[in-house]
C-alpha cells in the first residue's frame, strides 16, 4: 500500500481534506504550484484538477522512463 506525507505535498489549506477533495482540487492545491501555473497547464494541456494532473499522459510517459532507469537508483 502506497502512502505519502501529504503535509510535504499539498498546501496547508488542502492538508485535512479527503482524498477525493484533493484530487478535484486545483492543481495549485499541490505545494509549490502557483494559480499561475495551474492556469498555465490548463491553456497547455487542459489540466484542471490534481486527478487531470496524475491523468497526463506525459507525466505517464515521463514516470515510466523513470522507472525504466535503474542507474539512478
């Protein structure tokens, strides 16, 4: 079972809700993402919420190449 801090990666204001609140938070909900960021990923690739974020096909593809690369580990 996988776990995370989720005080190390959300916002304060985003750290006490539910799971399914986060992942249809805006992106800027994740720390150190900025509203303008958040509107930037939204003209590029139409990401509005944590689950459009973790959904990107290139965030996949690019977790995947780094999984692939056992020299790093």
């Amino acid at each position: 079972m996988a776990s995370i801090d989720l005080d190390k990666v959300l916002d304060k204001a985003w750290a006490d809700k539910s799971l399914p609140e986060i992942l249809a938070a805006p992106v800027a909900a994740l720390k150190g993402v900025s509203d303008r960021d958040g509107e930037l990923l939204k003209e590029a690739f139409g990401v509005k919420t944590v689950a459009d974020l973790a959904d990107l096909k290139y965030v996949r593809w690019a977790q995947a190449l780094a999984t692939l690369d056992t020299s790093a580990k």
